[in-house]
C-alpha cells in the first residue's frame, strides 16, 4: 500500500513541475499618454522596435505615467496574437492595432 501511495505521489509532483507557467517578455519601450478617454484621448500607447501596441490593462500602468512626456521604460507584458478594433475620439475611423498585457511597467 505505501509503494502505490508513494508512487501516486510522486506522479501528482511531476505533473505540477512540469507545467511551467509562462513567463512574461521584459523590453526597453516607449510610453505615451494621449489624454483620458473621456475626453476623446486614447489613453496610453506603447511603442516596440517602431511597432505601436494599446494596453489591454491600463490600470497596471501608474498614474504617474499621465502626463505629455514620452517615457523610456521598462516593461514586463504578454504579447497578444490579436488585433483590437479601436476608436479614439467621437469622430475618429476605427483602426486595427496590435495589443499586449501589462504586467509590470517602471
């Protein structure tokens, strides 16, 4: 009985350390803020080798960050392998960009 309880156990430890949970992409980027969107802005963009990416999860991004200057930071994100439709502005075109998780911005 214990040879089977030892051996159940030790399946169970292998299946747990062998999902390895994904670690996110760390870069240098650039961090624009381009006004609230309640008053027609288009909150932050994050710019990436001359790509321009939308946050999904701007509230990661601190308010310290809301301001006309453009930042050089440090960000942690995962990537996205979608486009978002995206509309700044009340008479804006729509328009397809790239999108990326904020984990951690410094």
């Amino acid at each position: 009985m214990k040879p089977l309880i030892a051996s159940i156990l030790l399946v169970l430890l292998w299946i747990g350390c062998s999902k390895k949970d994904p670690l996110p992409f760390c870069t240098t980027a650039t961090l624009s803020y381009s006004g609230s969107y309640a008053a027609d802005g288009c909150g932050f963009w994050i710019t990436i080798d001359d790509t321009r990416y939308k946050p999904t999860h701007e509230e990661a991004i601190p308010d310290s960050f809301k301001t006309s200057t453009v930042h050089t930071v440090t960000l942690n994100y995962f990537p996205a392998d979608t486009l978002s439709t995206f509309q700044c502005g009340f008479s804006a075109p729509q328009q397809d960009v790239p999108t990326l998780e904020v984990v951690s911005i410094e």
